[in-house]
C-alpha cells in the first residue's frame, strides 16, 4: 500500500473539513461572540504547528508508523506502553465520530430512524473500503469526493453571501477579552489537531515522504482558512447570539438560503459534505486503528483481519451515549484535557526529543 503526497492532502483536507464546520462554531460564538472567528483562528495556527512537529518526528523513521519508531527510540516495552494512548485515542475518536454521525442524520433528515441503522450502513461501507483498499483506496476515494465537497462548498458560500451584513461582526475585541477568546477556540484544538494523529502512521505508506512535509501543511492551512471564513459568515448571518443556541450553525446557515422563493432546501449541500467527509475519516481511523492494534500486538501482515472487531466495538461503544448533547460535551473534555496534551502533543515532542538525544549519542 503506497500513497502520493497529493493523496495525503486530499486524505487531511477532505477527512477534517466536516466536524471542523459543523461542531466547532457553536462553542466560539458561545465563548467569543463576534470575535467567534478571532477563537477559531488560534486552535487552526495551533493545528498547523503540531502537525509540522508529528512531520519532522515521522521523517526520521522512513516506512515506520508510531508504533514502530517508539520502540526504536524508547525500546520495545516502554516504546509498547506510550502508544497506548495513541490507540485508545484513535478508538475513542472512532465510536464518537460514529456517533455524531449517526445524531447529525436523524435531527437533520431521518428524525423516526433508529441511530443503529445509520450507524450499521456507514460501518458496514467503512469495512468494505478499508478491507478492498486498504489506505490507497480510501486514498483514491478521498481524491474524488474531494471534488463533491470543493464544488458544494462554492454553491453554498455564493447562495448565502448574499445575505450577510457584516455590521454584525462589529465592534472587534471589545466586549469579550482574550480569555473568551481561547474559550471558544479550546474545543477546535481537538478537531484541528487530528492530521497530526493520521500522519503518524499515514508517512509509513507515502512513496515519497520528503515531499509530504508542504501538502499536510496546505492541507491544515486550508482548512482553518476555509472554517475562518465560514465562523464570519455565520456571526454575519445571524448576528452573535442566535449561532450560540443552535446545534450545528453552518447547517442553519445553508437552510437559510432562499433566492426568489426558488432556490431553496440547498441544505442537501452541506449534509453531503458532511456525510463524504465523515466517511473519509472513519475510513482512515478505522485503517489506522486496526493496523495500529496488529502492529502492536506483533502481527501486522494479518491486520485485515482486526477490521471486523474493531467495527464492533466501535459500534457498541457509539450507541452508550443517551443523546447528542451528552456525547459531545464527555468528548470534548476528555479530548481538551487528554488528548490535545498528552497524544497530540506531548507522545511527539518527546518521541522527538529524546531521537535527537539518542542520535546526538551515537554520533560523540
């Protein structure tokens, strides 16, 4: 299995833009207002500088995954137990992400649907990519249905831009100060932070890994660009109140439009974006979780085989939660306070600190 870097951009842009825009408004307009896209742009620049360091630690360990360079730098048994997080972490996201998968479709379209029968369709779809493809696949997937959401995207931001009175993001910096600001913006870190997760293990498959470094950045860059400018949007539509008390803003936004009484119910759009990109991810996640766990437990060549265990216990974990409202605030905490400190930032800094060190060693 090898990807391109070209692949590895489409694979980080289309997997992160969904859960960006429709779950991380809401707690920035909360928190910071008018300033909500002042809040989104400090976790973007946060996501673009992690994602560098999780680069440069993966370039030292050509056709490695984290599992396998940890143990080279910390030795098998310490190198085993810090990558326990990682796993649990990719696990976690996993369920959760299914979850808020499943809760989005039936607010939005299927209200009287049972949430195990979106849940069973996407796993049962998840399963059949990873299993055919592996990361290539899903790899050559991504690159087509980045198209869907490029093109979505466009018609969505000409449709509603027409309305926007950007008065309503005025005055600046004025009634919320910076603690507010990083209020809002804590809850992105989580989101934003993921390509740095996924490059961990996806350089091991890249035929060029020297190449990768400027596409995931791209990737990142666009990305917090593009949730910038829809957070402004957002607050322009609807002013810095009304965002706060709605679930998912963005797909209030796009239910807004109406041209002449014509164009209408273009909300179609952003339910396909999310759908395509939800897809993505749990696609890579589920590849990533099911390699991971065989490397781990020492039996790689037979990791197709942990697709079908890992899927269960994903879907049984994603069916605790009792509603949506539950699922996103446990997840948030767990991964503002767990995850964004010790998986997406500490396991890299110190995989990388102490290689420098043991390299710096060797060579006096």
């Amino acid at each position: 299995m090898r990807i391109s870097s070209l692949q590895l951009y489409w694979l980080l842009f289309t997997m992160s833009l969904g859960m960006i825009l429709l779950l991380t408004i809401n707690p920035a307009v909360l928190y910071a207002k008018q300033d909500a896209w002042i809040a989104i742009m400090w976790p973007g620049v946060f996501g673009i500088l992690i994602a560098y360091i999780s680069t440069r630690l993966s370039l030292r360990y050509p056709g490695q995954t984290i599992i396998e360079y940890s143990q080279s730098i910390l030795g098998k048994w310490l190198g085993r137990l810090i990558t326990i997080p990682y796993l649990l972490t990719c696990y976690s996201y996993l369920a959760v992400i299914l979850r808020e998968f499943a809760d989005f479709i039936q607010i939005t379209l299927f209200e009287q649907t049972p949430l195990w029968v979106p849940m069973s369709i996407m796993v049962l779809a998840l399963m059949y990519v990873t299993y055919k493809g592996g990361i290539e696949g899903i790899a050559r997937c991504a690159e087509i249905l980045a198209v869907i959401i490029i093109l979505s995207m466009i018609i969505v931001s000409g449709l509603s831009i027409r309305d926007w009175d950007y008065h309503r993001l005025l005055p600046l910096y004025l009634h919320k100060g910076v603690t507010h600001i990083i209020s809002g913006g804590l809850p992105a870190t989580a989101f934003f932070g993921e390509p740095a997760i996924m490059v961990l293990t996806l350089f091991s498959f890249l035929k060029k890994p020297k190449t990768a470094v400027i596409p995931v950045l791209w990737a990142c860059i666009i990305v917090a660009t593009i949730t910038v400018l829809v957070a402004i949007g957002v607050v322009a539509e609807f002013g810095s109140n009304v965002p706060s008390r709605m679930i998912y803003p963005v797909f209030m936004l796009v239910q807004y439009i109406s041209i002449l009484d014509f164009i209408q119910n273009t909300d179609v759009l952003i339910v396909i974006v999310w759908i395509v990109s939800i897809f993505v991810k749990l696609s890579i996640y589920l590849f990533i979780t099911s390699y991971g766990t065989t490397q781990w437990l020492s039996f790689p060549k037979y990791w197709e085989r942990m697709i079908g265990p890992v899927a269960l216990i994903t879907f049984i974990f994603a069916m605790i939660p009792r509603n949506t409202a539950s699922t996103g605030v446990v997840f948030v905490n767990f991964a503002v306070h767990y995850v964004v400190p010790i998986v997406m930032i500490g396991i890299p800094i110190l995989l990388l600190i102490v290689g420098l060190i043991r390299k710096q060693s060797v060579r006096c």
